[in-house]
C-alpha cells in the first residue's frame, strides 16, 4: 500500500500502523480465500477493525472493532473510492503466514542437523560422509551447508573416534544421506524464501493506479492516471512453492523419524542401548509412544495435500482459475509445527540414548551443547513417566531458536 499504486490515502496505512504499534490485533477467519482475487475474505475481517466493526484483541481481550479501536485511543476510518479493494484485494494473509513459515522452518531444519548429528553419534555412525570432498563434486548449497554444520556439531567427539575402525561398511541412509535430505530441503526453503522477500515488496492489488504516461493505456504527455485491471492478486508464485517447501519438511520429518527408530528400535540399534532406551524394556515403555506421536505427525503431514494443484472457478466463471494460496500456506503452519515436535522427539531420543555411552566417552561440542539444552528442561528417563508436556518443551525449543541459541553459544555458528 505505501508504494502509491493502490489508490489508497496515507491516513488509511497509518491507522494499519497505529493499530499494529499499539497492539490492536483484528479477529481474522481462517478460510475463505482463495488465493487469487486476493485472500478476500480473511483480509475482510482484517479490514472491519477501521472502519469500527468486526472483532480484534487488545492485552488479550476480544472487542467489538469500535472498542478496541477506543480503547488505545484510535479512531475508526470512513473510507473512500477504492480504499476498501485495497485493503481486501491483496495476498497479505498468504505472504503473512508465508514469512512466518519460512522462520519457523529454518530453525526447524537447523536443530534437524543438530537431532541428526547427535543420533550419528549415539549411533556408532560415521561423519565420514560430511567430507568436504564428497559435497564439492555434487555442490548444492543447502547439502554443502547441512554436511558443514554436522561436522562442526561433531568437532572434538570421542564417540565418533572410538569406533573409528570397525567392521561396519557403512551407515543407513537416515544417516548417511543426511546431507543430502537435510541440504534439499534447505533449499527448498530457500526458494520459497525468495519469493516471499519479492512479494513483501509488491503491489499485490487490484485495479492498480498509475501515473499519467507510466502505462500504455494512457498516451505518454496525458495528465490523466491509468487505472489499470489486472492479476497481481493472483497466489501462485507463493501457492506453488509453499506446496513445495511443505513437502520438502516432511521429508524433514521422515528421516528424523527413521533416525529415531534406529535409536529405540531393538533390531537395529546398537547393543550397548536398551530397548526403547529404557532399563527393564518390556515393564517400561521409555520412548515408543514418543515414536508413536512422531509417526501419527508425520502421517498427518503426508496427508495434507497440495492445494495449489486444484482450482475451482467462482464468481460465475470470471474467477475461473485460482491458485488456493491461502490454504497452501495454513497447511505450512500445520506441517512447521507437526516437524517442530517430530524433531523435539529425535533430540530427546539422542540426549537419552547419550545416557548410556561408556565412560570417557564425550559427545562433540556442538551436540554436547544440545544435549545440555535438552538436558535443562527434561531430565534423564530413569523411570516411565508421562512424556506429553516433555514433547511440548522439546518441540518448543525447535520452534523459538533454542536449538540454535545453543550452538550458538558453543561458538559454532556458521
């Protein structure tokens, strides 16, 4: 809107920012857009609070629009021509939740590399497939950063040195090719990213209005503006990506979640770990229902679809194709946080099987300082015990950067 091409008055943006300065937050439904036209219907709840109407929370407490309007000491807004298309034809709700998203899924994938580092370790695999060498011949940037950030992790490890010559040949793909699944979902976040940047700093409603002379439906020298009809509304380069960058996470999550059965799983795991990394397996549960919740997240991700590849025409056929940008991006939010608590799982399954490790065996300094994260709000599983609020508080340490605030503090941040 502040870029001048919407038709809109000054005033209107600054009551936007004095609402937001102030902590008026509008009651917006979730559903109803579709991604083209704008997200409509969403940004219609939006829009009520300045004109006085619908709902917003102020310190917490839901209002009537005039209320809460009144209550920070602003006064509602009379709009006039084209103000009120402005404010509703636009892809505020999926770039918002977008940019959301995209936070929430870098820090995600950053205590992935973490989770996955520590269940190399706890393991008995190998960071021999973090060879620089081996990324520079196949250079994707997000393998090359995800093999990086596992071999920092793992700097100064006596768990990885003390079997540093044994008969294994080689890992499973849940570790082996953690790079490679890690880095290509780096990636893909990472274009999304670039179109959320670009659409944060658009023009995204319509008609647009022009200078005299900027467009070819006014002739150069004119002194009349151009109002032109057009498609900027339309969510397909956020809708298209988003699909993308949500499926992406879910691989995320697949591979955490096989890397946490190789810790709990007593046909696979290492001999010196207890079934369920639990004394007395069979009398306890230990971590088997944390693996449940992780499979039930992740098949609830697999099941979320991708909306961007439907499109159902509406308004009598004038919106004939649409690109169903605003459900892409609330099924993101799902999957941001189904991933948080299936990665929150792997860290709590490392961390406890790192119990276990004989004496004078230490874990690297990145994923030390992970595990003693960990180990500050949930302490060992020396008996069974209720896990849920445990789960809560791991995932949470994914979504809010405590995962990274850790290696961070190591001094191992890239």
């Amino acid at each position: 809107l502040a870029k001048g091409f919407s038709g809109i008055r000054p005033s209107v943006v600054d009551l936007l920012v004095s609402m937001l300065n102030e902590g008026v937050q509008p009651v917006v439904r979730s559903r109803g857009s579709l991604g083209a036209s704008g997200d409509l219907a969403p940004l219609a709840h939006m829009a009520l609070v300045l004109i006085g109407e619908g709902e917003a929370r102020v310190d917490g407490e839901r209002l009537p629009g005039d209320e809460a309007l009144q209550a920070v000491g602003l006064e509602p807004v009379t709009l006039a021509s084209k103000e009120g298309l402005a404010l509703i034809n636009g892809t505020q709700l999926t770039v918002g939740l977008a940019a959301l998203f995209v936070v929430d899924a870098e820090r995600t994938v950053e205590a992935a590399d973490a989770a996955g580092a520590l269940a190399t370790e706890v393991t008995m695999g190998t960071t021999a497939n973090c060879d620089p060498a081996i990324h520079d011949v196949r250079p994707h940037p997000g393998q090359q950063e995800s093999a990086a950030a596992i071999r920092r992790l793992t700097a100064g490890s006596t768990v990885l040195e003390s079997h540093k010559d044994c008969e294994r040949v080689q890992d499973a793909y849940s570790i082996r090719c953690l790079p490679q699944v890690h880095g290509a979902v780096r990636d893909a976040i990472s274009h999304l990213r670039e179109a959320v940047e670009v659409e944060l700093n658009s023009v995204t409603d319509n008609p647009l209005v022009f200078p005299a002379g900027a467009v070819d439906e006014r002739a150069p020298g004119t002194d009349v503006a151009a109002v032109v009809s057009a498609g900027n509304f339309h969510g397909e380069p956020l809708a298209l990506r988003l699909d993308y960058a949500a499926g992406a996470l879910t691989e995320l999550a697949a591979i955490s979640e096989r890397r946490t059965d190789r810790m709990l799983n007593p046909d696979v795991q290492e001999s010196y770990l207890p079934p369920f990394l639990t004394e007395r397996s069979g009398l306890r549960s230990g971590y088997m229902i944390a693996q449940y919740t992780a499979a039930a997240l992740l098949n609830e991700c697999r099941s979320l679809g991708r909306p961007s590849i439907d499109s159902t025409p509406v308004s009598g056929g004038q919106e004939d194709h649409v690109s169903m940008s605003g459900q892409s991006a609330l099924n993101a939010r799902t999957v941001a946080e189904n991933v948080a608590t299936i990665v929150g799982v792997e860290l709590l399954c490392g961390s406890q099987a790192a119990e276990f490790l004989g004496d004078g065996l230490e874990l690297g300094t990145g994923t030390g300082a992970v595990r003693d994260a960990i180990r500050s709000v949930v302490p060992p599983l020396d008996e069974d015990r209720r896990l849920d609020g445990e789960l809560e508080t791991a995932a949470d340490l994914v979504r809010f950067g405590a995962i990274r605030a850790a290696i961070a503090d190591a001094g191992l941040s890239d």
